[in-house]
C-alpha cells in the first residue's frame, strides 16, 4: 500500500513541529514496509505548473515540489520570510481560499505517485484544493491539523495586538466561509491535541470525518541521561519559532527581570528561527556572558543543547497545538515550564514533570526563579517527564496511524 504524505515545505526544510512530525512519520512507515511518497511546495509562490522531484531523507520514496499559490513565500534561505505589506498580506490570504493551480498539480502529482492514501499536514500554499483532487480520484484523505490554518489566516488565533481573537472580523470571517467547505472531501482528521480538534469541529470543519486525537511523538528517547547535579549554574533553553505567539517577547521580559536581580547562576540558550531574530539578538548583546542564541539547531547541535540545559521553557501566547519542545526535554529527562494554553496541559502535568503558568512575565520569572533555587525539585520533575516520553513513542503514534490508513482504504 502507497501514502502520500504532504506538508507545506517537506525536512530537511523546517519551519517548525510540522516538518519534523510528517519526515518521521515517512521514515518510520518506510521502515515497516510502506510505500511512501510526499508532496510539498518548493518554499517559494509562484505561477509555475512544473514539478521537481527529490529523495525523501532515510526513507526510499521522493518529494513532489512546485512553487506555492498566492504572494507570499514560505520558507526563504532556512527561515520565514519577513512579512509583507498590508495590502499584499490581504490579496495573499484570500488567494488561499483555494487553488486551482495545485488542484491540477496534485492531479499530476497523484498520476505520477499512484497513492492508495493521502496523509495531508499543513496546507498553507497548497490550500483545501489538494482534497478536492483526491477526491474527485477517489482517494481517501487523513489530515492532520498543526494549525488553525482554516480558521485564522494568521493560524495562530490571534489579534496583531498579541490578544486572543475571539470575535473575529469580517475579512477573517469570511475566509474562513471559503475554506471550511473543503474540508467535506477529508475522510478522517486527527490533531496531536484535544483543545485544536474540538477547536474546529465546533466550528463545523470536517463534518463527515471520522476524528481522533493522536499525539506527536518523540524523535528519540535518550536513555543515557546526561549527569545533572545541583552543583554550578542552572541552563535554561527555548527552542522554536522566534516569533511573538510562541512567547519570545514574554521570556525576554521575564528574563530581563531575572538578570536584572543580578542572578549570575542562571544562563539561558535560544535555538529557532523566525520575524523576532533581530529583538532576540538585541537581547543577547546586553547579556552576552549568560544569553545566547544559536540559530537553527539540528541534529548534534541539538542534543548539544538539551544536554546540557537543566529545564525548558514553552512560553507560547496563543492556543498552540502540541509543541514538540515539550517531548525533546521529556526525553532528555528535562521540566518543562509551559503556559496554560491550548493543548500544553494535555502533555506537562504541573508540578509532576513541569510548571504550568499563565502567560505572564512575572509568572514565567517565578518558575524559573523556582528551579532556580531548588535544584532536587527540577531533577525530580525532569525524571518524571522522562518517563512521561515512553507515552509518546514513535511505536506508538504510527500504529495509530496505521490503523486508521487501514480503516479508510478497507
């Protein structure tokens, strides 16, 4: 049996937990004998119809790419790109209503791969089109939501003030009339969270699916921990996005206020990408002995990384899904002090294996201010969430995946 697995942009470029989650999954069903093939945009927009082909990495199928629909790129030099005016931001998110350049593309696409099943992640520049066309193939769609993409043109659920957006305006509202009605020709959904399915089913999106929640899992679980003490100073990290909604105006508040107490035990590591690059880069410079930023980590400068943090923060200001930050530290046997917002207390269990705090400056200082002055405390949390990984094992996730490819093709 053949899936087709698509993502906006597919590994080795990565813009977040989407890229990751879609390429592991790839590698693990080609490691249980499926055929596996992916569909993804080039990173860039454009009005070209041709498709480039390259190997999917450790797994034995290739990546159909073509630029994506509307104004804007996705993935430029290895990052988001800087964000447009306006007026371009306007024509961009109505342009991605739908698409009938891609419902062409992933028809060739489908002729050239002979998928039994279609797995879609992320649809941003390829829009609800794609479902359309498998379709009207007849071939059975699973998606998986990583986003508020149908619901938000920003996908985040958030007003450009930073608060929640509960009534939203007009144009919003009537993007979100254009995408939903896609939505009819998905098969199944699944979302790594219970608060993001609930979140757009109560909205009325995938009426006839069949739905289920399946966790993201972790890339590994290290079971040769590194040693951690009490002794010397206490690491913190952050690793992700470097934008507003994932909480980086947030933890440089609440570090400011920390450093500023002259506390000369704590020193902090930023990894990630993303819009806020510059303010974090600020940041750093008036700190230079105790805040760094890396970049984009993967690979062993990650584990770098982790290894030698003592917790990690997942300040995120809006609903966020399922960060797979939480399962990178779990598995280093690392606390996690994350927000109370969307599906992060579905996996941190505050004051077992994390913090849980509201997303406040002060709030997010006192937790860390807390591992700070306990050291037994954040071993003991960093042990349980490393039991807390064996929940999240690749094993599991794509038995569940599995069997629901195999519901839906019979």
């Amino acid at each position: 049996m053949k899936v087709l697995i698509q993502n906006s942009v597919f590994y080795p470029k990565v813009l977040g937990g989407a890229e990751m989650s879609s390429w592991l999954l790839a590698v693990e069903l080609t490691r249980r004998g499926w055929e596996v093939d992916a569909m993804a945009t080039t990173g860039h927009h454009g009005r070209a119809r041709t498709i480039s082909t390259r190997p999917i990495p450790e797994a034995d199928g290739v990546v159909f790419e073509s630029p994506g629909s509307g104004l804007v790129d996705i993935f430029v030099d290895g990052a988001p790109p800087a964000e447009p005016n306006i007026v371009v931001r306007g024509l961009h998110h109505f342009s991605q209503i739908r698409s009938l350049r891609w419902e062409q593309i992933a028809h060739e696409i489908f002729d050239r791969a002979k998928p039994d099943l279609v797995h879609t992640n992320t649809i941003v520049g390829q829009t609800g089109s794609i479902w359309r066309a498998a379709r009207e193939r007849k071939i059975p769609v699973l998606h998986t939501l990583r986003d508020y993409f149908l619901l938000c043109p920003r996908t985040t659920l958030l007003r450009s003030s930073g608060v929640d957006c509960e009534n939203a305006p007009w144009p919003c509202r009537i993007l979100r009339s254009g995408k939903l009605p896609a939505t009819e020709c998905v098969d199944a959904v699944t979302a790594p969270s219970r608060f993001v399915l609930d979140k757009h089913t109560d909205a009325g999106a995938f009426p006839d699916a069949l739905r289920e929640v399946v966790p993201n899992a972790c890339e590994r679980i290290v079971e040769d921990l590194p040693e951690r003490t009490g002794e010397g100073k206490t690491r913190g990290l952050y690793l992700g996005q470097i934008d507003h909604h994932k909480g980086i105006g947030l933890l440089i508040e609440a570090l400011e206020t920390l450093l500023r107490e002259e506390s000369q035990e704590l020193e902090f590591d930023f990894a990630g990408a993303g819009p806020m690059e510059g303010e974090l880069r600020r940041f750093c410079s008036r700190h230079p002995d105790q805040v760094r930023f890396h970049g984009m980590v993967a690979g062993d400068a990650k584990a770098e990384l982790l290894s030698r943090a003592h917790f990690v923060t997942v300040p995120s200001v809006w609903n966020d899904n399922f960060p797979r930050t939480m399962l990178d530290a779990f598995s280093y046997g690392l606390p996690v002090i994350g927000t109370r917002r969307g599906g992060i207390p579905e996996v941190v269990r505050d004051g077992v294996d994390g913090i849980l705090i509201d997303p406040d400056p002060a709030e997010l200082a006192g937790a860390i201010r807390l591992y700070l002055g306990d050291p037994e405390l954040r071993l003991r949390h960093g042990g349980s969430g490393h039991l807390r990984a064996r929940d999240y094992t690749l094993d599991r996730q794509v038995d569940r995946f599995e069997d629901l490819y195999r519901r839906l093709t019979g």
